[in-house]
C-alpha cells in the first residue's frame, strides 16, 4: 500500500526538484553547491522511487521500504549534505533568510551580512556599552 502510493506521486515531487534545479541553473554563480544538492536529492528519491517499485514488482512486503529509507535519509543528512546546504536561518547572525536566499545563495547570508552590514543584536549592543 506504501509502496503503491510512492509509486504513483513520488515521480511529481522529483519533477518540482528537477524544475528547481533548472531554476537554480540561471543562478549559476550563486547556487551551484546548492545546484548539485538539488541533484543528490534526486538521485536519492529516484532510487527510493526504484526500490518501491521493485518491491511492487516482487510483492514484497512495504517495511523492506525501512532500510532504504532509513539510509536515504543518513546519506542526505550526514556532513555537509545535500539537506544542509538550504539553511532557514543566516550563518552569522541568525536571521530568518528569505525564500531566494534560501534557494539560490550558497553563502547562507541575510542580506545585511551578504553586503558587509551584520545588524547587532540587542544583547551584543549591551555587552559592548558594559565594556566601555
């Protein structure tokens, strides 16, 4: 039953990944690490999509989908993978990113750390007025 439903709509969210990878191609100086991220994704979802459909084939049971699964998720979360390249949140001051940042910065930057302003936080104005 699993299998059959990853059979039949896995293939729609490998093409949104693939349509967001040709998105990401017109950023190419920006995204390319997040470009071939897009593309391990893919290639892990292809093969998940393959093991479900073999399993339907053979009529196996749908918790033989569990390893697979299991170590689909370990090789795309391990390091600095594939899932870690798309952060939510700035690397140096911890800003909430917007959707294009997201997407096609590699950085990982807000704006205001991207173009050399990092706003303080208030706790750091603090700490610099107890200082002086």
């Amino acid at each position: 039953m699993v299998s059959q439903w990853i059979v039949d709509y896995l293939q729609w969210v490998f093409l949104l990944i693939l349509l967001l990878n040709l998105a990401q191609r017109r950023q190419y100086e920006t995204a390319a690490r997040k470009r071939l991220a897009t593309l391990y994704i893919a290639a892990g979802l292809i093969l998940f999509y393959a093991v479900a459909h073999l399993i339907q084939l053979l009529e196996a049971p749908d918790w033989w989908l569990l390893p697979t699964g299991a170590a689909l998720v370990f090789a795309l979360t391990r390091g600095e993978s594939a899932v870690r390249a798309f952060r939510l949140h700035c690397r140096n001051c911890g800003a909430r990113l917007s959707l294009a940042s997201i997407v096609y910065q590699d950085s990982n930057l807000c704006s205001d750390c991207r173009f050399g302003e990092p706003p303080e936080a208030p706790d750091e104005e603090m700490d610099n007025a107890l200082k002086d």
